[in-house]
C-alpha cells in the first residue's frame, strides 16, 4: 500500500499548521517554542504532531512562506508518536512527557473523566473491581451517568453496593484527593491500557465477518474451523446475523418497521425462515402484512446476492437502532440478560 503524503495545502487546519512548523525547525528551535506555551495548547499541538504523518516539501515550503518571506524546507517531515516524544524530552520533564503522551496514545477526551467515558466498560470495571470502594465511588462521581451505569452493573453485587453507599455519604471532594485519584488513573490505568490492544481481535472479526457476502463468509469461517476450531466458535458466538433478529422482542419488531425501508424488508424476508417472516407479520397490522406479502410475491424470483445485501442492510439496522437505544437485542440466554 503506497503511503499517503499530505499534497493539498486548503486542507491542513491551524494546529495542522503548527505542527509541520515545529517539526520543520528541529529540536532545538522548537524545544524553545514549547517553552513559551501553556499545557493545554502543548497537548493539542502535540496530538496533531504525532499523527500527522508524511507532508511533501511543496506544502512545507508554501506554509513557511505564509510565515516569513524567503523561507522554504527542502525535505519532508514525518509526524510520529516517537518524534514527538523526542522532542518533548528537550524542553521538559519525563513524567510530563509521559503525561501528555498517555493522553495522545490513550482514549480520546481533554479531561481524565472524558478519557474513562470512551474505555470499554468491561476494561474499566475489571479495573475499578480491585480499588478501594471509596476510590470507586469518586471516579463513578466523575464520568458520565450512563457510563457509570454500565460499568456498576458489571461490578460484583456485594462491591456495587458499597460503592453505592459511599457515594451517597460522599461530601464534596477535596482538589488534592481528586488530583491524587487522576493521578493514579493516568500512571496506572491509562499507561497499561496505551500499551495493549484497544479490542479483542474476535470481536473486531465479528464484525468483519458480519459484512462479508454469505459464501465469502461460509468460506473463510469453513478454513478457520479447520485451523482454530474454538476461535471460530468464538467469532460465530458474537456475530450478529440477519435470524438473529428473530430474538427481538415485540417493540424491536416495530421499532424496524418504523425505520426500515419497505423494498429492502420484502426482499430480505424473501429469503428468511418462517419463524422469522411470522414475527414481522404479526407486529403489523393486517393492511400492512396485505401490502407486503403482495410485494413479495410480485417480486416473483430474486437473486441470492440481493437478498443477502437485503438482510445485511436489516442487520445494520438494527445495530444502529440498538446503539440509540431506541430498541434492545437480546442475546438469547435468559429473560433478563439483554444487550444495549
């Protein structure tokens, strides 16, 4: 895959600018530059430095000509997490190095609170399951309600509830306590979780999978059953597929009919089982279940590739719905455990 050079001037924003600027001048020049700048504004510069990536010698050479008349760069500079953190050592501290660079590597967010909103809730409460209750209870205090719900009810019970009890006795909480907590979450939580992998590699393949045409898929999970029959078994467990909708409940049922499209509805029914036809049949109303079913049978023979297309829309579909919260899937397993 050929790499990507930034060619187009009209597109690099204000930090963008900078960016090239002081990876332009060198070490040293800019380690005085840094001097000059408050935290925050060394943060963003900094985050946009190390995903830069490669800029041509043409860009650099109009942008330094915007900054000072008969200025140019000769050579392209590259913009990488390892370039930025060399540069940063010049002019301050490792531990605030180490600071910023956590915060580039790590979840996006400006604040440690935000941060935490974009960590996996599993990841989070495997975590916090090992803190003091009290701890717990300040940084539940601090994230966002529903992310805070999320990981509570993956808590276990008897930790949940106190937990739950200190933050109804909790008073307001000093600055030097908060910065102490913030503190140990950037060394200890955020730093481990920059260095390994933000997913796990069967969920992320289960989504591939999910978009793949259903003989590419038949295929590539038939040659992985071979080769590591339990991943398979793992990928297949969190694939979500077209007869998975059949495990909606009644308002799932109408929450898609209410946002589906109607051609692309008879046409993935065409190809579903009856169980499945029934369940949308019965959540409409008998003109409606009239109006499709004459749909579907003018339709008289329809491709395998379009049905397949049909039911892959649907399951999108209802991803994104679920993702709203404007519908639940159930995973299947008991009345009350349901995904969201």
């Amino acid at each position: 895959m050929a790499l990507r050079v930034r060619e187009d001037y009209r597109t690099l924003t204000g930090p963008e600018k900078a960016a090239i600027l002081m990876l332009s001048l060198g070490e040293e020049h800019a380690a005085k530059l840094f001097q000059h700048m408050d935290d925050e504004e060394i943060r963003e510069l900094s985050q946009t430095m190390a995903n830069l990536g490669t800029v041509s010698a043409n860009l650099i050479e109009r942008l330094f000509v915007e900054f000072a008349e008969q200025m140019s760069a000769t050579g392209s500079v590259v913009g990488t997490h390892d370039s930025t953190e060399r540069l940063l050592l010049k002019t301050m501290s490792k531990d605030k190095v180490d600071a910023i660079m956590e915060d580039i590597r790590g979840p996006s967010g400006r604040t440690m609170w935000d941060k935490l909103g974009n960590v996996n809730e599993n990841v989070l409460a495997n975590y916090l399951k090992n803190e003091y209750p009290q701890t717990v209870a300040v940084i539940l205090s601090k994230i966002r309600p529903e992310n805070a719900s999320r990981v509570m009810t993956i808590l276990p019970e008897s930790f949940a509830m106190e937990v739950i009890m200190r933050m109804l006795r909790m008073e307001a909480v000093q600055k030097e306590v908060l910065d102490d907590v913030e503190r140990t979450l950037r060394t200890e939580f955020m730093a481990n979780l920059a260095r390994t992998s933000r997913r796990d590699s069967h969920e992320m393949l289960a989504e591939i999978f999910n978009n793949l045409d259903r003989p590419t898929e038949h295929r590539f999970m038939a040659a992985l059953e071979e080769r590591n029959r339990d991943s398979a078994e793992r990928i297949k467990s969190l694939m979500f597929t077209f007869e998975d909708l059949g495990k909606l409940d009644p308002g799932g049922v109408q929450g898609m009919l209410r946002a589906v499209d109607k051609g692309k509805l008879a046409t993935a029914l065409k190809g579903a089982s009856e169980t499945l036809r029934d369940l949308f049949f019965t959540n409409m109303s008998e003109r409606a279940g009239k109006i499709l079913r004459e749909d579907m049978a003018a339709m008289g023979p329809v491709r395998l590739k379009d049905v397949d297309e049909a039911q892959m829309y649907m399951v999108q579909l209802a991803k994104d719905l679920a993702a709203r919260g404007e519908i639940v899937i159930s995973e299947g397993k008991g009345e009350d455990e349901l995904i969201y």
